[in-house]
C-alpha cells in the first residue's frame, strides 16, 4: 500500500511539470514561425500607396522644391507653375492650375495609377502627393518639410480639383500601348532609350466602375528623351505610301492589302517610327490662304481615284498643274449658296453664323458646301469617313478647312456630347436605321439640345424613308422640313432634337430605351456606342441646358455652368498676351500664310480665341488623360477633339501649317512608352515649310532639339528662363 500511494504521488508531481514543458515547447515553435515568416515575406508589402495624378510631370520643378530620388516617377512632389517671362508672373497660367490635380474622374471612369513596390525605408523619404494614400507618421513629416509658398499652392490646388473632370472612357487598350519594353536600334529610324528600372501600373475601370482589364505594368526608360542618343531614319514601307494614317490603314501581315482602311480606329504594336515619303510625283508648298480656298496644287493630293471622281463632278476641275474649285459650283443643282438659302427659308431659325456657329459635315463629299458656311462665319468640322477611297478628306485639308478622318461603325466619335449646333449629311447614304440606329443614336448624343439635323439626298428610297420616320420618331426628333427643291432636285429633310426630357416621358413604346444613370454621355475614347438615349441635361452645371449666345458674342460669354469663371477670363488673356507679345510679333512667322493650326494640349481654347482675328481655325485637341475641358471650348465657337497623343492622330500627312505644343512632353512622359514617336507624329501631320511652336522645360527642349535637327529640321528660335523655355522650329522638305 505504501508503495502504490508513493507511486501514484510521484504520479501526481509529474504532471504539472510536463504541461509546462509542453507550453513551452509551443511558444518556441511559435516565436520560430513568426521569425522565419519574417525573413522570407517581402518588406515591400509594408507600404501601398496609390497614385492618382500625373502632377509630377505636367509643369516645371522650381529650384526652391527638392525631390527625393526612390526610383520611381510616381511619388515626386509637386512643381511649380511654368514662366516665359516676368511680365507673366502676375498671369494665372490656366495650363498649369489643371494640369496639376490629383483626382480625375474621366467620363464616368477613374484613372486610378498605382505606382510600383517599395519599401518603407524609401517610403518615409519621399514626398506623397497630398490626397495618396499614406501612413501618418509621413504624413506629418512631410508637412514639417514643406515651405510657407508650398503651402499655400496645395491650398489653392485642392479647390481646384472639386471642379476637374477627365476625359478617358476608354473601355479597351490598344495594342499600341499594350508593351512598353523599347529596345531598337537607330538603323530603322528607331532610337535607343536608357533604363532605369522604374514602372509603373495603370488601372484604367469602365464606366460602371468595374475594371476594364487587368493592371498593366509600364517600364519607363529614363528621361523623356535621352540626349546621348543618336537618330537615324528611313521611310515608311507602307502600301499607302505619301497619304500614310497609322491608326487607319490596313496592311495584313503577309503584305497583301486586303482592305484600303480600318473598319475601327486600330493602331500599330508599337508607334511607327518611319517618315512618310512626299509624293512620287514632287510636292511643292502649298498654296497660301486665302488663295487655297480656289486652288490648291493637283500633285500635293493626286490619286487615281480623285481623277476618276473628277470626271463626274463639277465643283472641282483639272486645270493644269492646279485643281480648282469654280464659286458656287457644288453637288447641287444651282449651286451651294441656292442650297444653304433653301435651307433658312425652310427653317427661318437657322441663322448660318449667328444662331449656329459649329457644324458637324458627315462623310466630307463636296468641300464647297464647307466653303461657303464658312464666308458665312459658321466653322464646319468635315468628317473623312474610313470607306472615303477618293481622299476627299485631303482635298478639303489642302484647302484649308477643318477636316478628320475618323472610322464611324461601333465605337463612338472623339467628341463630347451635346456640342453641335447642327449636323449635316448631303448626299447622304449612310444606313441611319440599321443595327437598332445605332449611327443615329451617336448623331443624337453629340447633338445640342434643339440642334438640327439635316439630311439630304437626290433619290429616296420608300423602305428607307419609312424606316427613318419610324426611328426619328421614336427618339423624339421633330420633323420641321421635308421638300424637294425644284431648282437643285434635292429632297430635304431637316430634323430638330428636343430640348427637355418631358417628352421622352410621352412615349408609348420605350425603344429605345433611356441610357442609365451611370451611362456618361461624354464618355468617347473607345467607347462603344450605345442603343439607348441620353437623357437631356437639366442640371444648372451641366453643359447644353441652354443654347449660346449668338456669334461672335458667344466667343467672349461664359456659360453659367461653368464653375469658375475666373480661370477661363484668366486664361483667354494669358494666351492673349502671350499670342500678341510673342508669338505674332517674335517668332518670324509669316501668319498671313498659316491657316490650319492645332494646339497639340489646349485648355479653355484661350490660344484658339486669341487667334480668331487672323482668320485661322485651330483644332483643339485635349488629351485623354487631361481634364475634360472640350465642352467649354464648344460652347465658345471653337472646334476641338479628344485624342491619345501615344496614337497616331486621324488625319492625313502634310495636314497642318502650325503646331503648338505647350508642355506637352512634360505632360506625357509616364504614358507613352516612346515619347520620341510623338515627334515623329509631328513631323508626319506638319506641312514642309510648316511651323512648331513648342514650350516645356528646358531638360526637355535640349534634347528635343538635337531630335529636330536630326529631321533637318530648323531651329528659328530659343529662349529660355527659369528652367522653362520656348522652341519655334520650321520643317524642311527633307526626306532620306
């Protein structure tokens, strides 16, 4: 008995020592988990921060503000405003208070920018921009770091950013963008960039808020242009050789040409880097405005389907080593100006160049009608239509008037919505009615509000006509006209859009339906077209609520659904003063000869309206990526368009007479994956003898010029400033 009680309390002793031990044993294992799950996982994860801006590389950094070098482009503080000279100081430079804003919601879509890894140690060394995502630790102390001046900018640039929108809803990728890795040699005319090892990501949601497609990672190479490199180039091997649109024409991979144009704007893998040859049969300058509104030279535009188009038209004729175009002669029987006048009288509040200013000419078949709107002071925008084989879109560039080339299937035009005052298509065959009227769908989105839609054509169809009606009618369009004209034998159909939404609430038969809420009407960048109709706007800051002022009082108002009316008056006399003071006066440009112009990133249209008096039109072009500012520009009586400039732009070679780019590298340097392509782009859309007037910062103009030069271009003048400067250069007529 002694002996098993001694047993059973040695028993009883042993117990809680071997619990302890067990314990013991787990917490080892335990703290050796947590040690070897520290060592293997990946400090990066520490630190996410999300970029949503490009403030880092649209303006100038001042030499007061330093920049911590982590190794990315995302996280860089943000620069100053650019200057050109000290009378300027005082000016409100409206290209720099929009380029700088850290949340731009496009089109119903968010850009969202997230920049690559890093760890934390590099982290709480760089300076975040203010609304990103950060720990609060460095967010205190990169407030410390920031100066009295630094202060006060982010104050006034965090009002402003209640007040942006961006354009962008673009719904898919092009190919064009798809790689980023650039790694070419400078015998094909490609160049050589330096790697740095820096990426980033872009996130790109639809407009329904969802991703569009995975993230896709960009690797940028070093500066936008290096400036040890070297350039050589050779001429592009395309079928459509001198009349080359990269983003158009077809080419099949095995170098049999199936088709003339694209059935969709679809763009090269990687940005051509070729120049368009000059026409075989010699180019020569072209004819100076006015003067190239009667005449132009036959061989700049040749092409043996124009000379086969001549033979059954009569508003242009062959004469010599010109093709002319005979006033008043036009597709209509007794003339283009009988035809505009049968036009008023049927609808007595069409005032051409009062009541409508800016017009839409779809399919660009007879120039004469652009031509007389435009001794009327109404501004016409044709569009070159991809099954357009006779190159009249060409022959309407040579002469001097707005023209784009753009595809018109599935996907939207580059235009924002409710800006035309009227759309107009003579001779029109366009199947209006097919595919759930889809095209006319896309015809009521970018019409204003009350805007008129006229149609002509010399043969009715009776199915056709019954189709239209039932459709018009169905989308609330109001028939004002339909008449034959006796004299020029055209039937005449002039329709208006509504201007409020209560009759759409009218309908017996819903279709097509009402686009939902979330549908952004100014959605345009690869978008495709929707079958259903947007509702009309009534909101006070929405634009279209109310028709503008008549011409040319409308290019001095500002509407009342602007929100800051401040920056556009602003901008209109920053332009205005830049434009008087330099640009007219100092740069030896002959001005009477320039007539097609393009402002490569425009803001309010203040460049456009400080040229109005020199009888010039710019085309407008406001980047994807930019606030959304193209409505405004609209409502003024200017012409403008969305546009990638990564892509090759819709028009053909030799378009324009003067380029103005202003901070546009500096703006574009984290999207492109060879910005040196834009140049090329340039040097395709620019005139031999034409004019680039380029403004940037001077690390970036340095090496533009060796660029330039290696395209013989000339150099006329520089002038820099405070770490920003002003190139105007002239392209030769040098090809290799």
């Amino acid at each position: 008995m002694a002996i098993a009680r001694l047993a059973r309390l040695g028993r009883q002793a042993k117990r809680p020592y071997g619990l302890c031990v067990k314990m013991a044993a787990v917490a080892i294992l335990g703290l050796c988990f947590i040690f070897v799950w520290s060592m293997f996982s990946s400090p990066a994860n520490s630190v996410t921060t999300q970029r949503e801006s490009f403030d880092d590389i649209s303006e100038p950094t001042s030499a007061t503000t330093k920049v911590s070098d982590s190794g990315t482009q995302s996280v860089k503080k943000k620069p100053k405003k650019h200057e050109i000279s000290k009378e300027e100081d005082k000016k409100v430079d409206l290209a720099s208070d929009l380029d700088q804003k850290e949340e731009k919601q496009a089109n119903g879509t968010v850009h969202k920018h997230e920049s690559g890894k890093k760890n934390s140690k590099e982290a709480s060394n760089v300076k975040k921009e203010k609304d990103s995502v950060k720990s609060s630790n460095e967010e205190s102390k990169e407030k410390n770091e920031k100066s009295e001046e630094d202060d006060v900018k982010e104050k006034e640039e965090e009002q402003e950013e209640e007040q942006v929108v961006v354009v962008d809803g673009k719904e898919e990728e092009s190919e064009s963008e798809s790689e980023v890795n650039v790694d070419t040699e400078g015998g094909d005319g490609d160049l050589v960039q330096a790697v740095n090892g820096e990426e980033a990501v872009e996130k790109v949601e639809d407009e329904s808020g969802g991703s569009s497609g995975k993230g896709k990672k960009r690797k940028f190479k070093g500066p936008v242009f290096d400036p040890k490199a070297h350039y050589s180039w050779k001429l592009c091997s395309t079928r459509s050789k001198q009349n080359y649109i990269p983003c158009i024409d077809f080419e099949s991979s095995s170098g049999k040409l199936l088709s003339y144009r694209h059935r969709e704007r679809s763009c090269p893998r990687t940005p051509p880097m070729c120049l368009v040859p000059l026409p075989h049969a010699g180019y020569g300058p072209p004819m100076p405005w006015p003067e190239s509104k009667l005449k132009i030279l036959y061989k700049n535009v040749a092409h043996p389907k124009l000379a086969a188009y001549m033979k059954k038209h009569n508003w242009l004729v062959d004469y010599g080593e010109y093709l002319t175009f005979p006033q008043n002669q036009s597709e209509f029987k007794g003339g283009v100006l009988h035809y505009l006048e049968s036009i008023e009288e049927m609808v007595p509040d069409i005032e051409w160049g009062k009541n409508i200013r800016v017009v839409l000419d779809i399919g660009c078949t007879d120039s004469s009608f652009v031509a007389s709107l435009l001794d009327k002071e109404v501004l016409t925008l044709s569009l070159g239509l991809k099954d357009d084989l006779v190159d009249l879109a060409q022959v309407a560039l040579e002469r001097g008037f707005p023209t784009v080339v753009s595809p018109f299937a599935t996907r939207r035009l580059p235009f924002p919505s409710g800006i035309f005052d009227a759309i107009h298509c003579g001779g029109c065959s366009i199947p209006w009615h097919s595919n759930g009227g889809k095209l006319l769908l896309e015809m009521n989105r970018i019409l204003r509000p009350s805007g008129y839609f006229i149609l002509s054509t010399k043969y009715d169809s009776i199915e056709e006509e019954e189709a239209m009606t039932t459709l018009t009618a169905s989308i609330c369009w109001n028939i004002l006209a339909h008449k034959t004209d006796e004299v020029s034998d055209v039937g005449v159909r002039i329709y208006q859009k509504p201007e409020s939404n209560d009759i759409y609430e009218l309908r017996r038969k819903k279709n097509p339906p009402l686009c939902k809420e979330h549908e952004n009407p100014d959605a345009a960048w690869y978008v495709s077209m929707k079958t259903c109709l947007h509702t009309i706007p009534s909101a006070i800051e929405q634009h279209g609520t109310e028709w503008p002022e008549e011409w040319p009082k409308r290019l001095e108002t500002y509407p009342d659904w602007l929100n800051d009316k401040e920056k556009l008056i602003a901008d209109t006399k920053h332009w205005k003063a830049i434009t008087d003071k330099t640009y007219l006066a100092g740069m030896g440009i002959d001005w009477s000869s320039i007539r097609n112009v393009m402002d490569m990133k425009a803001i309010y249209g203040g460049f456009a309206a400080a040229l109005a008096h020199q009888k010039i039109w710019v085309m407008n072009v406001i980047p994807v990526h930019a606030p959304d500012t193209l409505p405004i520009i609209y409502e003024r009586g200017l012409l403008g368009i969305y546009h990638d400039w990564c892509e090759a732009f819709g028009t053909y070679p030799r378009s324009y007479d003067l380029l103005h780019a202003d901070h546009l590298f500096s703006r574009l340097k984290n999207r492109c994956k060879q910005p040196v392509s834009i140049v090329v782009e340039m040097d395709r859309i620019l005139r031999p003898g034409g004019w680039a007037i380029i403004r940037d910062k001077v690390e970036i103009l340095d090496p533009l010029e060796g660029i330039l030069r290696s395209l013989h271009w000339e150099i006329r003048m520089t002038y820099a400033q405070d770490k920003e400067g002003i190139m105007c250069a002239q392209k030769t007529m040098w090809r290799p």
